[in-house]
C-alpha cells in the first residue's frame, strides 16, 4: 500500500522574510484566533479523514508560517484531534517548524509532551549581519539558545540553514556549518538562497549577491564540509546521520501519498488507481469561511492528467542520491515502464541517468543537471 502523511498548514508569522514565498501572513492576534484555527483545522480534518480509511498514517508534519505561535496545548488538541480521526502508526515520525525568534525552552519541553517527537528549527544563519539582511527576528545567539535546547530535549531534529546569502564569504559560511555541526544536529537542511518573483527580494533584489561560480563552490563546500562529518547527503538540500532522514520528505520524494490540510496546503491522494491533487484555499479568511460554511477548505480537488504524472514522478524521485527501485514506477503511477522508456534511454545514452533491473538514479552529471534531467520528462507520452 502507498505511504500515507499529514501535512498541516499554520499560515502566521511574526514578520513576513523578504526571500519567503511561502503562504505565510502577519499575525495579528486581535483577529487571527489561535483556538479558531484549532477548531476549525479539526473540523476539516474530519471531513477528510475518511479518505484514508483503512490507511495508516506513516508520518505528520505541521508546517507554516511559524507553527512555534501555537501553545503545546493547542499541538496537543491537533494531535489528539488527528489521533481521533487517523489510524496513526505507532512509530510515526511527528515534526513540527520552529522559529528561534519564537523560542521558549518551557514550550519546547510543551510540544515534545504534548507528542512532536521531530523539531525542524528555521536558523538561516549565526551571523547576526546575515540574519538581519534576511529580515529574520531573532539573533545568534537566540539562534543557538534554541539549538542547545532542541538538542537537550528531541532525540530527533533538524537546523535549517541558507547559503549564498548577500555578501557572504567561505569565511562565514564556514563558521555558519561548524557552529550548526557544534550541536550535534540528526540532521541539517541546507538551501541555496533563491530569489523569488512574488517576494520583497524578487522586486528588490538585494545587493551583493554570489554569482553562480561561487554558489556552485558553496555549494560544494557544505556538501563536503557536512559528509566529511558523518552525514549523507541523502537529497539535494538533506544531510542526515544513519537512520534520521525526514521520513515525511522521503515520503514526498518518493511520490507517497498525503494529506494537506490547512489554508494553502497542497495533497496528493491515490483513488481507485488514480491520482488526486487537493488545494486549500490560500487566504485563511476564505479557508476559515469555507470550512465555516460546512466544507474542507478545498477549493480544488482534481485528477492528474496522465501525460503529467511522469514529470511528477521524477521531479521528486530523482531528488534522492541514492535513486529509487524501479519497480517504485509502477507501484505508485499505475504506468507502464514503457511509457518513459525512450525518454530514460536518451538520459542513460548522454550519461544523465543509470537504469538497472533494480534502480533508477542520476549520474554525478545528472544530479548537477538535475532540472534538465527532470525537464526531459515534461514530454513524455
């Protein structure tokens, strides 16, 4: 059977990041309700549940925004409200995003009570300079107080950092990588800066920026730098110790199912052979109204044309270092291998890709070509 998660969506920070095109909103407690958003969460929820009748649920991840706003008591109402609904694997991987801006040891030591058993913490950067550039709230040292305690209270957690940051040197960044390494992090996610169109950095690029020489060289300096200490570079932004890789990422990368609940939240379902895409509704007041109204808050719930589904595949698959069994085509399309095979020869034929009886991967090639290794399938038929 397919895999199955939880994506849940909370939409409000403190101060939108100027590099964030992420649906996130400023939270204004004087109208955003944080119990509202519970109940209302819940609500769609249990509309939904039935959906994954007789699945189990592998792994939930509740994302945002910046989930950190919530109390452990409203984590505890949504996990316990999950629990009602959901047929949830005992062992599942339970992660929650956190922002140090947002930092209280007390509510850290709260979610991992109330069930969060992974933390993902947005660093960025210990560079106060380079934290203030990237309009974050918090300070180093804010940043490495909720490191130490991530550390003293998850057995589980991730430190997400940037690279090619305005003005930043391999000096900095060094330090950036040895201060993330000094707290013994399961697992690191490090993301090239990227300037996108629908953000304040897209209308007013910042000054400074690396070129793509010296991001590539950054690039491979945290992939060194990271192996070198014990960590697999499992995915193209993951670094993770034997046996902490993100299970609800690997999820998504190999094309599981999931549910995405929450304003803005996407999910991808698998019906009667056939692949369903969900969308909320992004505005939390027209989720919230929908929801209100006796709905899910889905504003779109449709089947996945064919001709789309190879592109999907590889967009997530071929993100992983070690590939995919092949047999994953078929068990989670529901297409024959014969429907890309021209397409995996012509990658295989200029060294992109390798195919065996038992795996598909990229070439190093590949995977430093990977979007146009991936673009090859947009037309497939």
């Amino acid at each position: 059977m397919i895999p199955l998660s939880v994506y849940l969506h909370w939409p409000w920070c403190i101060h939108k990041c100027p590099y964030c095109d992420f649906n996130s909103h400023e939270f204004k407690r004087e109208k955003d309700s944080e119990s509202e958003y519970v109940k209302n969460l819940l609500l769609s929820v249990g509309r939904l549940s039935h959906r994954g009748e007789g699945r189990q649920i592998s792994t939930i991840y509740l994302g945002g925004g910046t989930p950190s706003l919530l109390s452990p008591s409203s984590i505890s109402q949504i996990l316990d409200g999950l629990h009602r609904n959901f047929d949830i694997a005992p062992n599942a991987e339970i992660s929650m995003e956190a922002n140090p801006g947002t930092f209280e040891y007390k509510n850290f030591a709260g979610y991992r009570k109330a069930g969060i058993n992974r933390l993902s913490i947005g660093i960025q950067s210990f560079d106060d300079q380079k934290l203030k550039v990237l309009g974050r709230i918090h300070s180093s040292e804010e940043a490495k107080r909720a490191a130490a305690a991530a550390a003293e209270i998850f057995d589980n957690f991730n430190l997400d950092l940037m690279f090619a940051l305005p003005g930043q040197t391999f000096d900095e960044l060094e330090k950036d990588i040895s201060t993330a390494l000094s707290f013994g992090s399961p697992h690191l996610s490090y993301y090239q800066l990227t300037i996108e169109p629908n953000t304040y950095f897209g209308k007013y690029e910042p000054a400074n920026l690396p070129d793509d020489d010296i991001r590539a060289d950054m690039s491979d300096l945290v992939a060194e730098s990271l192996v070198q200490k014990g960590l697999e570079h499992y995915e193209i932004s993951g670094y993770a110790r034997p046996g902490f890789q993100c299970r609800h990422n690997l999820n998504y990368w190999q094309y599981g199912d999931y549910f995405g609940i929450g304003p803005g939240a996407h999910g991808k379902l698998t019906r009667d052979k056939q692949i369903w895409r969900t969308v909320s509704a992004m505005n939390p007041e027209l989720w919230k109204e929908k929801v209100h109204s006796g709905g899910t808050g889905l504003v779109k719930d449709i089947k996945t044309p064919q001709e789309d589904i190879p592109f999907e595949f590889m967009l997530n698959v071929l993100r992983l270092r070690e590939g995919v069994p092949t047999e994953l085509w078929e068990k989670r399309t529901f297409l024959s291998y014969a429907s890309i095979r021209s397409t995996v020869e012509k990658l295989q034929n200029v060294g992109m890709l390798v195919k065996t009886p038992n795996l598909l991967k990229t070439t190093e090639t590949g995977w430093n070509f990977l979007n146009c290794v991936q673009e090859e399938f947009l037309c497939t038929k």
